[in-house]
C-alpha cells in the first residue's frame, strides 16, 4: 500500500466544511502513472463537491416517497420507471429511455401463523418470494427443529411427512456482508429440502441480524434441479424464532398452522432504465455505474437500493454539473429492474447489449445500503491490476483501504461480469445492512441526508478517472 | 437529603458479584429513627440476595413464553391466571386464587391503510383499542393534517365532512415518562373530536418514542360524554407518519383509504389473581404489591407488563425463601387483569375489597418496563413523610434518589388511592420504554437476565421494611 501525499487528505477533509476549491496537486503521486495530475485534480474537485452536497439524498427521498415499495413486476414498478426517467431528464442526462423485459409475477397474499399447542399464540411471519402457497385453510403439523439447512438435507427423503420443519440457524453480524452468504442457503434452500423430506411446509430464521420483530423476505428456489416444487415456505422474525426455539426447548412436541396465501402469475413487465452522459471522444467506451429501481414490498426500499439509486446518480449527476467538459468516454448509469426476483434486468441487460459488452470499459454496482466504503476491490486483467490500483489509491483519503483482485461486481452485474466486463466493488460497510434489508423497516427515517455524501464522493471520483483517461482494464 | 453511611452502598455493590452475605449495620443510620437496625439489616441481606440471583427474569421468560400475548378478556388472558395460579403455588405463596370479572371485549380484525393519490402505496398502522370498525370496504377520504388534538378540538364541528384526520403530535422521549401523559390525549381523544369535526376517520401518529416501522396501539374513548361515538381510529408507525407529513408536504390533496375491522363483543371474563405471605402478627394489615397481568395483543407483553410481573412476584419471593420467619403483616401480590382495556381489574379490586381498604398500609405497582428504579416517590399524609423517606434513604445505595409526596401508585392503584390507601412509586427510567409500548415489539429478547435485579433488590427491601414493622402512612 502506498501512502498518499498528505495534500489529498488534507484538502478532502478541509472541503467536507467548507466552500473553497481545492488545490490543484503540485506533484506526481503513485497514480501519476495511470491519472494525469490534472485528471486527479478534477477528481478531486468532484470530491470535494460531494462533500459538500450532492443530489443523493433528496433522490432516495423522492423515489422512497413518490413510489415507495415497487415490487418486480407490479404497477409499483412501472411507476418507478416512469419516476426515473423524469428525474433523469430533469437532472440533465441524454439517452434516457426504458428497456423493456417480462418477468414472472409473485404477488403475497395472506400471511399468518400461529402455535396450535402446547401454548396456543400467534407468531410473525412473512413468506418468502415464489414461495407456493398454501390450502387458504392453511397447513398444520408439529414442528422439526434443524440447526442448518445442511442437517435438513441430511434426513432419508419422505421421512417428515406431516411435519413443519424449522430451521433455526443464525445469521453472523459482519462488515463485508459476508454473514448473509452464508445464511441465505437456508431461505433459498429450505422450501425445496422440505418438500424431499416430505414435510408440508418450511419456517426459518429470518436471514438478517437484526432483534426487531420484523420478518426477512427474500427469494427462495421455487423447484428443485428436476422441477420438483418446494413447499410453502415463510420466515420467522428473530423474536419468533427465539420463541419457537424456547417453546420447543420446553420438551413437548409445538404444532404450529401456517397460512400463506401467495400467487405466482403470468409474465408481467418490468424494465430497465438508462441514462448517459455522452462521451466526447469515445463515446462507444462505456463506463457503467448501476443499482436497482426494484425493492421488495415490504418497505418502501430506502436502503434496497434506493440509497443505491441515489449514489448512483448523484455521483453521475456531479460529472454534469460540474465538469467543464463532457469526459472523453461515454457514462452510463443503469437502474436495473428486477433484482430482487431473480436478476430479470441483469440478465435483460446482458442479452440487449451482447454486441456492446466488449466495450464497456469497467462497471460497478451500488448495492449494500448507507454504509461508507471501506474498501476497493477489483476483477480485472492480471496485467490492469496496476491500473486499477491506481483508482483506489486515490480514493484513499475517504476512509478506503486497498481490497483484492477477486470483486464480485454486484448482483446485477453478475451476466456482464461472466461476458468479460472487468468490474470493482467500492465495498461499503455493511454492518447494520441486514438488520433492514427486506423488511418493513426499510424506510428513508434510516438515512440521514448527509449519509450518502462519502459513496458519492468515492462513485464520482472513480467514473470521472475512468470515463476522462484511456485506461484499460481488460 | 441525608448521606448514608459508607457500608451500605458498599456491601450491596460487592455483593451484586459475590456471594458472601453483607456486615450487618453496626450503627443506627438517618432511617434508624422509623426502622430498628435489625430490620434495616434484614432488608440489606434481602437487597445482596436478590442482586445475586433471583426468580424475576425466570418469571416473564415463562408468562412471554408459555402464554404469549394476553389481551384483556380473551381465552390466553385466562389461559395467564391459570399460569399465575400455577406459578405463584409452586412458588409456596398462600391464599392464592382468582377474583373474576367481566369487562367489555373488543377484538382486532383486519387492518389496512392505503395512501390512494397522489403516490400510491400501502401505510403500516393498527387500529386503536375500543375503536368502531370502518365498512368492511373501508372508508377514504382526503387528509386533513393537526400538529396536536387541541388544534384538531377548535375546528368548526361538522366542517370535516368526508375528510379523513391525521393528528401528527410527537411524543417527546423522557426519563419520567412525562412525555406520554402529554402524547396519550391525541389517542384517547382523536376518535370522538374527529366525529364532532365530521370527519369519517382518524388517523394519528403512534404514541411511542421508536423510529422503527411498529404502530402503538392504545386504549381510545369510544364516545364522548354525550355517548356521542367515536369514528374508526388507528395509528400509524412513525416511518408511515413521517410518510404522510412527506407527502402532505408536496402541496397536492392527498388520499387515504383506511380498513379496520375490530369487534365490540359482549362483556367476558376477566380477573385479578391474588397471593399472599400472611402476616405473623398482623395479618389483617396488608402491603400490597402489584402489576398487570393482562397485554396488549400485538406484542407478547415481556416489557408491558411482563417486567413487572417478574418484579413484584420475584421480590416477595425472596421474602419467602430467605426470611427466617413471616413478617408481621400480611404482604399481597395482586396481579391485575384488564389494565389495558380500561382498569378492569383495579375497579373490581376496589370494589371487592372496600372494607379491607382501610387496613392496607401501603401499596406500590411495578409497570414500566425494565429500566432501573432512579426516584422514589410517596403518596402519604404529611406527618407520615419523614417514615416514607426512611424507606427512600435505604433504597440510596441501590441508585435510587429523593423524590416527592405526589406519587400517583401506578394505574391499578388510581381507585383504591382515591379510597386513601397511601401509595408509593418506585420510579423507573423510561427513556426507552415507548419505543416498545404497546407494539408487536414487546418481546421477551428486550429483557437480558440480569436487566430486572435492581428493581427486585429495590421492592424486596420495600416490603419487607413495610410489612415487618409497624410504621403507618396514613
């Protein structure tokens, strides 16, 4: 790791409070081999702009507000999309237009559970996306407890005929989100082991970390690899789980009834949104930075992924407001659609524009919530690697440590990224991210307005160095 | 105030970690003058005990558990009694059996809200206890926004027609919880000065201090004095009130539509449960100890009032586990029910025992949540002060400070309070306490084992002073 020269941090922090510009470096530093000093001191200047104030939060506030919950799929949705595009053009970007794609449709219905004996009382729930439903007079059994999906997976197929099982594993609480790699087997797993235990339902541990009693939705695999369907299958919130797992500590048998009421309905339309700034000179190179208009239902999607949204777009809409000149290659922001169901705009995306990929120059994704970036992490060429370094070193006065060659890209970016898309993570600390990811409790009172002000600075810094150089990651 | 003697504070500190029984008083304290030494001795081996280890926490993790959420007048609040029977048996108390009652029974059905225009999307609330139900289609109207019920009380009466009400009063958080006497007149009151405005609902922004996406429910008056009814009122969550104020903001009419459903059900049964140490000497002369037994149903009632069950029946418990004899006076643990549906249980338990009022010394109720005694405050006649505060000087150690002669003795304790029995708060911190009042929320994981020692060490050394000498407050 290379130190920075001390004017970097310096006038970055300076300019968090104050109006006056920055001053322009006086000396090569270590990314002087990549940036022309004079690119490094416009992205300094984009810095401090963001320092300042950015459009970041009054976008999440708009779109949490204005549409509020879009599940994939719904006229939610399409609002969203509608809503983006008008802001878009209202912030000044070109080409902003919708791409359509169709996805399949899960709508929740009913959601209720109880404990039927030996001590009769309602537990929260909600069911997990493409979950089947169940009879509407529900399904009743005595509940079986599993510490892990894997331990579920692990009993002789047909043997928990009648049974609900549970499974009862915990999610660890970590900074780089790596907890929730770990835990989300269980949601996406459970319904389709029960269904080849022979159990009539599954209930887990919600996937989150948070003490609230607010259930985690999420998706769950709707049919095993030969087409055999999962059964119904909802989550616990934490104090339910913690109940259940006392009341089946008690040493009796604890039957349980479930009630969820879900639909899965035909195609339904959804949709990617696209803004760009123009390159000057090359405008066929592509810079792409994204997150995802859709959110599940149960919040309005402040943090998944409006903050997303608005990083995004406000790093982007820095580049237009206050460069002198358009960058030389072209800035794309994509507002994906779709995420949460299953990646229907990624996968669109990747599809729409095959021809094009071979010239998108690099992409990052935006999102894991309000956290500040701690960390920059790559996936590009053995021989870029340099390059790339050369972004993070002077995205460290922002609080950013150097990361590994092996970024993920974000979930949309997956299709790309397997194209040969080199991509990055500007990995933001997600400690408290899943105490509200796909909960209730994903509301905008969670973000403070200058919350966000770090990812912009960081996002805009990081396209302005790609977009004006002739860098290559490939 | 006066400064007690070093040993106190230091014995009953040591031995919250340790387990060798504290020196006994070696000279008389200020407290001397009401309580002889020996007493004052027994109360501070009563104090280490109940710091080192005690039944409270055990209690509520069984009533949360085994019974859960226990609303007034319903099967699990009798299904609670059977358990406070059982519990108070095993644990060797006397006299113990149920004083039945009837209350009126009001049960929650469906509860929806919607925001229909100008930005579509669905609200969180719940409807507030004693509330009409809206058509099982709903009622919608435009919203008409009060900053308090006051503002709501002077608007022409009738000149809401069709409108729907939003009373968007904060609560302000507060160590005394003084902040909820002020917050409670928009529940108690929206119904009926909605109906006198004209309006066809009532929306208010919960009673509760928490930024989390729970409503608080609440008792309402359903008609005013005039038997004029109420219109159909709910609460919203925070992050709902704080959606509404955004989109009211935005300067266009906005609409709502609002579905609840409860029912107004004949009376049912309800009860107090009572249990005794009989006094030795005096067993006429009653100190009483209480808490509710009944819940809200959202939650499972660990905080409210699950706490204070724990407490008060935990710290008589010591008294009979670790005295070597019964005090002299008959020390009764009654545990109400039907507080939260309009003080059922405290009515009946005036009614039932207004001959024996006269001869009750003192009493005291534990409802408040979890937070750590820090006033103690009397209700008794003014020559009886300077024994009320002998008490208060030996509760100083435990962190507990002066407080006045103006208790108000907990909810239950208003009618026989009115009849003259001296009453006595030991007051708790409530800083945090309305973040969880009255929610789903109200789970037994908000309270850690060692969380409720304090409070039993405090009402363990109350009583036993009380019913073991022969001071009076009348």
């Amino acid at each position: 790791m290379r130190v920075l020269p001390l004017f970097f941090g310096l006038c970055w922090c300076a300019l968090a409070g104050a109006a006056t510009p920055p001053p322009a470096p006086t000396q090569a530093s270590g990314a002087g081999a990549v940036f022309a000093a004079e690119l490094q001191a416009t992205a300094n200047r984009l810095v401090g702009q963001a320092l300042q104030g950015n459009t970041a939060y009054a976008i999440v506030e708009s779109l949490a507000t204005e549409v509020g919950p879009r599940l994939a799929g719904t006229a939610a949705e399409a609002r969203a999309r509608e809503w983006a595009v008008a802001k878009l053009q209202a912030l000044g970007f070109s080409n902003v237009h919708i791409e359509p794609f169709e996805i399949p449709l899960w709508l929740r219905g009913v959601e209720t559970a109880e404990v039927l004996s030996p001590y009769p009382q309602p537990l929260v729930i909600t069911a997990l996306g493409a979950s089947p439903a169940t009879a509407p007079e529900g399904v009743a059994g005595e509940v079986v407890a599993f510490a892990s999906l894997a331990q579920l997976q692990r009993v002789p197929a047909g043997s928990l005929a009648g049974k609900i099982v549970f499974i009862d594993e915990m999610m660890t609480r970590t900074q780089d989100g790596s907890g929730y790699g770990v835990a989300v087997a269980k949601r996406l797993g459970a319904g389709v082991a029960a269904a080849r235990a022979g159990a009539s339902a599954a209930l887990i541990r919600s996937v989150g970390t948070g003490r609230d009693r607010f259930p985690h939705t999420g998706l769950m695999q709707a049919a095993d690899e030969n087409a055999a369907p999962a059964v119904p299958a909802a989550a616990l919130a934490a104090p339910d789980a913690d109940q259940l797992r006392r009341l089946l500590g008690r040493g009796q048998p604890v039957s349980v009834k479930l009630v969820i009421t879900p639909r899965s309905l035909p195609p339904a339309p959804s949709g990617n949104v696209i803004a760009e700034i123009p390159g000057s000179q090359a405008p066929a190179e592509i810079v792409l930075v994204g997150a995802h208009l859709d959110s599940w239902d149960l919040g309005t999607g402040a943090i998944d992924d409006g903050a997303g949204i608005g990083i995004v777009v406000g790093a982007a809409q820095l580049l237009l407001e206050h460069l002198p000149h358009k960058p030389r290659r072209t800035v794309r922001v994509v507002l994906f659609g779709a995420e949460e169901v299953g990646y229907g705009g990624a996968r669109a995306y990747a599809l729409e524009h095959a021809q094009e990929l071979p010239r998108h120059v690099i992409a990052a994704e935006s999102d894991f919530g309000t956290g500040d970036i701690w960390r920059f992490d790559t996936a590009v060429a053995p021989e870029r690697i340099a390059a790339a370094e050369a972004i993070g070193e002077l995205l460290r006065p922002l609080g950013i440590g150097p990361g590994s060659n092996s970024a993920r890209g974000g979930s949309d970016l997956g299709y790309i990224s397997k194209a040969g898309v080199p991509v990055v993570d500007l990995k933001q600390n997600g400690w408290d991210y899943f105490d509200l990811h796909h909960t209730a409790n994903d509301t905008l009172d969670k973000i403070a307005p200058g919350d966000l002000d770090q990812n912009v600075a960081a996002y805009a810094a990081f396209i302005y160095l790609v977009a004006d150089s002739e860098v290559s990651f490939r």
